[in-house]
C-alpha cells in the first residue's frame, strides 16, 4: 500500500491533483481498501476518483459510470443500501444510453 500512496503523491506533483492518472490510482487504492474492508478509505478514494473523471469526461462517460459502480459496491459493503442502489442506478443509467 505505501507504493501506491508514495506513486500517487509523486504523480500528484508532476501532473497535478486532479490528472486522469490520478483518478487511476486512486481507483485501485480504493480497490485494494475495499477488498481489505476498510470502507472508510476506499469510499474518499473512489469519491475522488469519480469526481477527477466527472471534471475531465463528463458525467455521461462510460469510465465514470464504471466510477460510479465502485462507489455502489463500497456503499453496500458499509450497509448504506439507499446510497449503493441511488448510485449503481445512476451507472446503469449512463450504460443504458
């Protein structure tokens, strides 16, 4: 995990904070937090993913819906169902189009 962290904090500094390569990492960090059930952190890191996809794809793409579906798979792993299907809807929603 302190590789991911140390790689997103260097790209953090070449590209910026809100890069697409950023999004990618914080992508599998949440990921690796999710299947470790530490929800809390995979939750900031696929909330900021999403939001760094939102900003450069718009909310429509397909890659933000995949964002979206992440987001929905933590949000029922922390029991928070309303969340997982209010979002998980909105993926499949952009996926239909």
């Amino acid at each position: 995990m302190p590789l991911y962290i140390q790689s997103l904090e260097i790209i953090e500094k070449v590209y910026g904070s809100e890069h697409l390569k950023i999004a990618e990492i914080c992508t599998d960090l949440a990921d690796v937090y999710r299947k470790l059930a530490n929800y809390d952190n995979a939750l900031s890191y696929s909330m900021r993913a999403s939001n760094i996809g939102e900003l450069h794809l718009g909310k429509e793409h397909p890659d933000v819906a995949e964002g979206y579906n992440s987001l929905g798979l933590i949000y029922k792993a922390k029991g928070q169902l309303n969340e997982a299907e209010e979002i998980i809807r909105r993926a499949i929603d952009i996926v239909e189009r």
